[in-house]
C-alpha cells in the first residue's frame, strides 16, 4: 500500500461517481467538499467486503478518512445554526483534493 494521499486539515471532494455494488460512501456526500478531520486505519473497502473479499490478503486495502461537512453546503435550505456539521468516513478511492 502507498503513502496517504491526504492529511489532517486538507479540503476534500468526494467523488461524484455511481456504483453497482454495496458501498459505503453516502450518495449524499457525492460531489460536495469537506475537510479531513481524522485518518483511520487502512482496511479493506467496503465494495469488497461485500462480496466476500474481507481480508487483506483477498481484498483491496486502503486508507480511511473522516471528513466533515458544513450542513449548509449538503443541503439547500438548510436552516439549521451555521456552525452545524455532519462527519463521515470516506476511503481513500473516493476522494479526490478540492
């Protein structure tokens, strides 16, 4: 496995990509931008693990981020207060620098 491609603190866009298999980016944080708030430990991903890949030795590894998001850049209209924020985690294949 390569180095990771992001850090603590970089802007991020998820990919606004379509899948035919489980997996566990939300399609609501497809094509929005967030920031990087935490690295989690490379595993494997989620479209692999869905069909039984789920060990380093069958499945693709990769890093695992935690972004988070403005609610009022997910949503339009949102009329919560400004500072709301939503956090996911999101592999390293979705992402792409802002």
């Amino acid at each position: 496995m390569s180095e990771r491609r992001f850090s603590i603190g970089d802007r991020v866009t998820v990919r606004d990509a379509t899948s035919l298999f489980h997996t566990r980016t939300q399609a609501f944080t497809r094509g929005k931008t967030g920031v990087v708030v935490e690295d989690r430990p490379p595993w494997v991903i989620p479209e692999d693990e869905a069909w039984g890949r789920d060990t380093e030795e069958t499945g693709r590894v990769e890093p695992f981020y935690v972004v988070r998001y403005r609610q009022r850049d997910q949503w339009p209209g949102y009329t919560g207060a400004d500072g709301d924020t939503l956090e996911t985690e999101v592999s390293e294949r979705w992402l792409e620098p802002a």
